[in-house]
C-alpha cells in the first residue's frame, strides 16, 4: 500500500465508523465526537485525494470536511 492509500483508508474508515455508530445509535449524529471523526476523516479523504489528483473526491471531501466543521461549531453554541 502506497502512502495515499493508507491515508485515504484511514480517512474513508472514520467516516464510515462516524455513520456506522450513528445508524446504530452508539453515538448520536449531533455529539462532538461525531463532528470530530467526520472532520478528520474527510480531512484525511480529501489529502489524500488531492494527492493522485482525483479532484472530483479533492471537492467532495473537502465539502464534507467544512459541513462537518461548520455542524461542530453550530453545535457547540
């Protein structure tokens, strides 16, 4: 495995562990540490996508990134 792709699995894997725990009601949608593994994952995501160039993932990871920013810090209020 390739530098990109160890990120990008370990980005994609918070994602998907962030909905999993949501759809099964361990953590609910609204939690910090739901926000949390939402921004770093796609955070991670969009990195390593932005390295092979992949800029249709580069746009949706990084839209997902600043949603998930922007749910934390509405909130946190």
């Amino acid at each position: 495995m390739s530098y990109n792709d160890i990120i990008g699995t370990i980005g994609v894997g918070m994602i998907l562990l962030a909905y999993f725990c949501n759809t099964f009601n361990w953590i609910n949608g609204k939690s910090k540490i739901f926000f949390l593994l939402n921004i770093v994952g796609a955070g991670l995501a969009c990195y390593a996508s932005w390295l092979i160039n992949y800029w249709p993932f580069v746009i949706l990871e990084g839209t997902w990134f600043v949603v998930s920013v922007f749910g934390l810090v509405k909130n946190a209020k």
